[in-house]
C-alpha cells in the first residue's frame, strides 16, 4: 500500500479504481464533458474539470483556479494514450516517463524508425509535410496518417497510383496541412498484443485478433476482437512475447503496460503501433476474463513502484469483445443493458449511448461505440458466431430518427424507417442510405430467410463469385459446408468494405451449392452476417461441379452503397 498523492490526467474509472485500492490519493485532471461520470467515486476537491487534460496548459490553468500546482503531486500520469506526453512534460522527469521517451509513445514517425533500427520487422514510410510530397511516395497500397493520431481517426488509404495522386491533389486542393507519415500497406491478419512490462522485461503478453482489420471496419463491419487462447496459439504467443520485448527496449518503455498492433504474415509478426497505455474498448476486460490479469492494477502498481502481481490463471474458455452501434441520427430507443446481458455469452457489458444522443455514422466513427460487451463461448468459432450476431441485432433493435427531423416524430427502426417501436416494421422499409425492402409484394407468396424485391438508388458493387480460399489461397474446411461457408462470407465482407459497402448494402446474393442440402447449413452461417430483419434478395442454384471437385459452394452478391 502506499500514500502518494497522484494527478492522473483523463478519465478512466478502472484505473482510478485501482489507485486507490492501493492507497494512493488521487486527483483527477478530466474533460468536463466526462464530469458526469464520476458517480461518487470523486468528490469535487479531487476533481479538476478542463477543456482538454492531454493540453499542458488547459491543465496547469486548471490546477490553478483549483489552488493546486504541480509540486503538490508525487506522481503525474495518463492512463490514456492523448495524455501521455503532457504528463510527462508536467512531471519534468518526476513521472514514470521522460518527456522524450513519451513522445516515441505518440509519434508515429519516431516510434517507426527506432524499431526500424532496432532490427524489427516494418512497414516502409516516410514523414509528408505537403500533400504533394505523396506523389513521391511510390508504394501501390498505403495509407496516410496523422504523426500523433490514435486508432484510424485521420487516417486515409489508397488502392493503385491512380488513387494515390488523387489523394495528394485533393488534400492540396482543401488546403490540408500536414505534416502526415505515409505508409505502405501491410497484408496479414491484424492482432494486438496488450501486456506487461517491468524493469525493461516483458513479464507477460496477451494476444488477440481482430474480426477485421481495423480500415477495414472503417468501411463497414463488425468492431470486435478476441483473446487467442495461449494453449492452442502457442507458436504465435512466443512470436508475440518476442516483438513486444524488442519493440519495448527500443522505445526505452521499461515499466507500465502496453498495447501493440502488428500483423500476421506466414511465420512473423510486423509491428504496426505500439502505445504505453491501458487497451481501449473492452480488451482489458477481456484479458481479465481470459488470463487472470488487471492491466488497470498492473498499471497502477508500476506506477507507484510497487511489485507486479500479475499471474496468469487462463480460462478454459475463450472470450472477446464487440462494440454495438446504432445507425446514425438522433438516437430515440437501444437495447439497454439487461437486453445486452441477455444475449448468449455476455459476460459484461456497458451501454454508453442514451435517447437524445446524436449518433454518428457506424462507418465514419468507428471509435463511437453505443455499447461494449465481453463475450465468452466453448471455443474461438462460438465466440466469434455470437459477436457476429450480436452486432447485427444491436442496430437492427435501436430506433433513431434523422439528425434534421429533431421532434418531427420520424423514427428509424434499426437500418428501416417506420413509425413505431424498435426494430418492429415490417412490409416495406426503407433503409438509411435508400433501400426498399418488399418482403411480400402483392400477388406474391411472402418470403422467408430473403426478400422478393430490393429497390434502391446509389453506386452499384458486383462482388464476384467467393470460395472458401483464405488469403493465401488455401481451401479452407474440405468437407465440411458450414467451414467453407464462413470463410466465403468472411471473404464477401472484405470484398465489400474495398467497394466502400458493407452487407446492409446488398441487394441481391446468389447461391451457388453441389448439394441442396447444404443450404440450411450456409444460410445459417449467412445470418451471422447478414441483418435478418430485411435480408437481401436470393437465389440458390444446386450445380453439378464448382471451379474445383473440393469447393462445396460459390456465393456472388450485388450491392448499392449510400454515394452516387
């Protein structure tokens, strides 16, 4: 225990938990749209609202209309990632980090070459001051990021040349200021490595993988990971364990915790960011549920310089987490949290969104969930089936209405418009980006698992027929229909967040099966993609023989998306 006077910079009620739970007295710098959220913990002498605790003088003007100043603290922190470097310009090397070694924690250029000096594996890039300077940049795929960002918020991707001196023309023409770094794209599976780190040794690592790559989600799909269970991914755990130690010696993060992003290619990892901070999302949580270790506690005690007392106790289960979104507008109605709670698996769960809030687009902010949960299953694949369905059901329960029709009684159900209760409309519905479902048109049997007529204005996207090939065009699951189908509906979702689309903008799917009565099996694999309130359009065909005698089925889709 200790009695140390803390100034922690940002809000996290975990990690505030945790500090005090080991004695520590705690001050709180937070932004005054999170003054709300203390919920007892802190009175107001232990608060200090301000306009942003990661600027360090909104924060020492904060201190002061407090009557407090930074020598009153014995440690300054920042359990969030925007915070970091002000902590340590405020501590004036009396925090866990210096101020120069904070900074190769927030940019991405610095961060970049030094593990690229220290000999581990690395995207090419270079740093862009003007938009100009990317025609230079001659890489086929890449992306353009912010020097400081978080996550993908600022972050734009280009597919070919011809698109990448689009981008630089179009940043020009807007007056866009940089300085960015460009980046070649890197193929592979994305996976975070979130951890330990004590006294310059990684004394643990934990590693998950997204559902999608995280540009990915930015054009549509689900936002979720899970916790790769240590017993059955050994080899990648010690891949793992080994670039988290050389990534945190070169960037001279000796204590604290730690999240990293890489990916996957064939028997190596390549780094792609790497932050000293408590995960976001639920990841915590999750690591909790699945190894028996509090990063939030891990990461107070180092602070405080006490002992780490993390020690693996893994579940026999398997856990991940999902964000839960709502369609954009004016939110009216969402599933609350007994709702969320009730869903297979839920373990916890947090609902964040509250009737009156202006939703954002899913697709454009990604890092706005309306709820978190942390799921738990028998195995990784029951795991990932239920946050599939789960972020389907959440938007398809939620009733919004458009951000322009504040009080005018328009209410969007899910992804379709009705008056009426959540997700209740049935008949037509029309979609937020101009789709027209008609499940029982007149004159005709009415549907069911599909709907007879899908109408629309927008861009049109043909997905070409997908097989059960992964991305290094192995058959995934011979033999086995309910296999080859999730791989094939994995590959139709990557397809269509290329095209800008996700699968609530499919109209039309075609079935293409070497068995009839395989169906049952690949339509219930389809539902953990496809919202089954208004499902698109379908066809199946039983065919005597595919591209190859092993591939058991074909799918091709048409899609609209909201842009002309």
């Amino acid at each position: 225990m200790t009695d140390q006077k803390v100034l922690q910079l940002g809000w996290r009620l975990e990690s505030l938990t945790a500090l005090r739970d080991l004695g520590a007295d705690v001050t709180c710098v937070l932004a005054a749209a999170d003054d709300d959220k203390r919920a007892g913990l802190l009175d107001d002498a232990r608060t200090v609202p301000v306009q942003d605790p990661a600027d360090p003088g909104s924060v020492l003007a904060g201190l002061e209309r407090y009557g407090l100043s930074v020598p009153d603290f014995d440690v300054i922190c920042a359990p969030g990632e925007n915070p970091l470097l002000a902590a340590a310009v405020l501590a004036g090397g009396r925090g866990a980090m210096a101020p120069r070694d904070a900074l190769l924690l927030r940019d991405k250029d610095l961060q970049k070459r030094r593990v690229r000096a220290a000999g581990v594996p690395v995207a090419d890039s270079r740093p862009v001051v003007h938009a100009r300077e990317l025609a230079g940049f001659a890489r086929r795929r890449g992306v353009l990021k912010p020097l400081d960002g978080t996550g993908t918020v600022g972050v734009l991707a280009w597919h070919g040349e011809e698109e990448r001196l689009d981008l630089a023309r179009r940043l020009t023409e807007q007056g866009a200021g940089g300085p960015w770094l460009a980046e070649e794209w890197v193929e592979g599976s994305e996976v975070h490595v979130d951890g330990v780190v004590r006294d310059g040794e990684v004394v643990f690592v934990s590693v998950g993988r997204y559902l999608q790559n995280a540009l990915e989600i930015r054009g549509g799909g689900v936002f979720a990971s899970r916790v790769l269970h240590p017993l059955a991914y050994d080899k990648l755990y010690a891949r793992a364990r080994d670039l988290a130690q050389r990534s945190s010696a070169a960037l001279r993060h000796r204590d604290g915790v730690f999240h990293m992003e890489a990916f996957e290619q064939d028997d190596r990892l390549v780094f792609g960011e790497y932050a000293g901070r408590i995960p976001g999302g639920e990841i915590a949580a999750m690591v909790r549920h699945q190894h028996g270790v509090d990063l939030d506690v891990e990461w107070a005690r180092a602070l405080l310089g006490l002992a780490p007392s993390a020690t693996p106790s893994v579940a026999p289960t398997w856990f991940g987490w999902v964000s839960l979104f709502t369609p954009g507008g004016v939110l009216e109605s969402c599933p609350g949290e007994d709702e969320v709670a009730g869903c297979d698996g839920v373990r916890q769960v947090s609902v964040r969104a509250r009737p009156g809030d202006l939703r954002p687009d899913p697709a454009k902010a990604s890092n706005v969930p309306a709820a978190l949960a942390v799921v738990e299953g028998a195995d990784e694949e029951q795991v990932v089936q239920r946050m599939r369905r789960m972020a389907r059901w959440f938007p398809e329960e939620s009733v919004v209405r458009p951000e322009d029709a504040r009080g005018t009684g328009t209410d969007t159900g899910g992804r379709g418009t009705g008056a009426g209760t959540r997700g209740t409309g049935t008949g037509a519905g029309t979609r937020g980006g101009g789709l027209t479902h008609l499940p029982d048109p007149p004159g005709v049997a009415p549907s069911s698992g599909y709907t007879h007529v899908v109408s629309g204005r927008g861009r049109l996207a043909a997905i070409a027929g997908q097989m059960a090939f992964d991305t290094e065009g192995e058959l995934v699951g011979p033999g086995d229909p309910v296999a080859q189908a999730r791989q094939v509906f994995t590959n139709m979702e990557r397809c269509l967040a290329a095209a800008g689309a996700t699968f609530d903008d499919v109209v039309k799917l075609t079935y293409y099966v070497t068995d009839i009565a395989f169906v049952p099996d690949v339509l219930a694999v389809r539902d953990e993609f496809v919202g089954t309130r208004r499902p698109p359009a379908s066809t199946v065909v039983q065919v005597v023989a595919l591209y190859r005698p092993d591939l058991l089925l074909e799918v091709d889709a048409l899609a609209l998306t909201d842009t002309e």
